[in-house]
C-alpha cells in the first residue's frame, strides 16, 4: 500500500520518502529487532523503545524531507503506540501520546491511515507472527478499538480505511482524502 | 564505591543485590551498547532508551529483591536521567522524571547518593571516555548543577558526598545516614 500510494504521488512529479517502523536509521534498525525479537519485554520498555527509534528517525529522515517539501510515507507512526502500548497495553493513551509528542518535538503526521482487516486476513498476510503480531485476538481487538476511539476523536486527521478493497482502490481513496486537506 | 557498599552491608547479614544502569538485564546491556557507542544520537531518543533499561531492570531484578527484603544498590538511577537528559540536555527535569516515573510504576529509590568529583578526577578515573563522558565541561557542569537542584529539593533523599574522602570514608557516611533513615 505504501508502495502504490508512493508511485501514485511519484507520478504528479512530486518527491516522497518512504519510511518505515520501528527502524530507517541506523540505530532504529537496531531497536527494531529488539523489538521483534526480544522475549518477555517490559510494556514500558516497549514503549520508549518505540518512541525512541522515532525520535531518530524523525530527527534524521521525516524533518529534513517535510522541510524540503517532500511527501513523507511512514509505514506505522505515533498513533500505533497510542493504540497499541497506550490502549491495549493499557499504558494510557494521553501519557503515551504526551511521550511521543514531546520526542518529536512537533513534526505530525498530517494524515493517520487506518487500514481495517479482519483478523484472519490480517494474520494470513504476516506470514511468521513476530512478537507483537503473536498477540492474543483480545490483543488485537483492543488496538483496534484504540485505532477506532482515535478516528472518533481526531476525524479530521485518522481516516479508517477497508481492507478488503483493492490497493488501486485504496490508493484513489487516500488522494481524494489528501486533496481535500 | 558500590562494591565496598555492599560488602558492609552483607558484613550485617543482610542480602544486597548489585545492579548497574545501563545494562542489568538481556535487553538493556544491548541498549547500553547502542547508548555509550552510537554517534549523532537524538537526545530524546538517548531519554527513551535510558528508561526504556531501567524499565525492563526494575521490572525483572529490582522489584523482586525489594520484594524478598534485600537491599539494591544501582550505579545509577533516574535521578540520573533527570541531571543529565532532563537538565544538562534541557528536554526538560519535569517531563524526563514523569516518563521515568510511569515505567518505573513506583519503584523508588530510598536514597540516592550523589558522589561529586571535580571534573579532572573524573575524567582521570574513567580511562577512556565513552560517548557521553566525552560531552564538554560546560555539559558536565550542567549535570552537576542537575544534581545540586535534586538535592536542594529532595534533601531527605538525595545526599551529596565529598568524592575527595576515602571510599571507606564515603561508606560509613553512607551507613550513617541509612541508619537514620
């Protein structure tokens, strides 16, 4: 999806960057296999590992590029740790999202898109579940219901979008919503 | 200082558990690697992955050994992060200890002993310096300051000692004022 949507925006001549996380810097590629990899991990350690491979990356990659005016596609962003360590982790979504934002020191995302799959096709897509796609479905539900509570509050910047539309279909979808911002 | 701590300590009898930060834990000496050797680090992200450590060690060797009675001396502690990121860094004393605070969930130190150096014995003692011990006088002094200010404000929990006593000096110091506590 990242991929499309970036040739889609390619096309108009325009520069995109394509990032994702955890990991594209040196040492978030290192914090992303502890990360995947690490067994019975801290929820807080998890956490701050998450906010920090992304205070790098922003620092090193997503400011630069948004100062020079480039598209910048981030494969996940801060709204997944609020729903996923703030939510379901139950961390609490407003501390966890208080963290994110003072290590990024206000470079935001201008458009969350939440794409929606049913469980099974999300699992069926993985491949080999790593640590946090080994989650129970309880897990799973609860990130959900913290992406959906995040669209409810925020619906001018989280856009939930149905999986089980094609790409091409998605890609069209996310233009229509970008050139309205 | 802390090995001649706890060899007073288990004189007693008593059951004293060494720890030293960062490191402690499968996960945080990897995260001690990429702390003391990584360059061009992001400071929020050097924040993150000093408490994202202390986490994971709190969580698996300090809050089972209080639980069982035993005393736990770390070489480093939060206040830490307060001097030194929090402070000397300027990401800010309240917010560096808030997020310390949460992943710690009330894990506290009793004391905190704060030994001052001049900065040549310091620099003398460390041999070769890693990433943060080569920061600039004007750094190491806005540590120093840091910690003067948890002191001022805490002075039933943080005590500053006199790095230019004998270690068995600073022991018994250190015991006289536990045995008060």
């Amino acid at each position: 999806m990242s991929a499309a949507l970036g040739a889609r925006l390619r096309a108009n001549g325009d520069e995109v960057v394509e990032v994702r996380e955890p990991g594209g810097t040196s040492l978030g590629e290192q914090i992303r296999e502890l990360l995947l990899d690490s067994d019975h991990m801290d929820p807080w350690a998890e956490a701050l590992l998450f906010a920090a491979q992304r205070a790098q990356l922003v620092r090193d990659v997503v400011a630069p590029a948004l100062e020079r005016g480039a598209w910048v596609i981030s494969d996940r962003t801060y709204y997944s740790s609020i729903a996923y360590q703030g939510k379901a982790r139950g961390l609490g979504v407003d501390l966890v999202r208080q963290i994110n934002e003072a290590a990024l020191g206000g470079v935001e995302p201008g458009r969350v898109l939440v794409i929606e799959v049913d469980p099974g096709t999300a699992l069926a897509r993985q491949g080999r579940p790593d640590r946090i796609g080994s989650e129970s479905v309880e897990f799973q539900e609860a990130v959900r219901a913290g992406y959906r509570d995040l669209a409810d509050a925020e619906p001018d910047r989280v856009t939930l979008l149905d999986g089980a539309e094609s790409v091409d279909e998605l890609v069209e979808q996310v233009i229509r919503v970008i050139e309205d911002d």
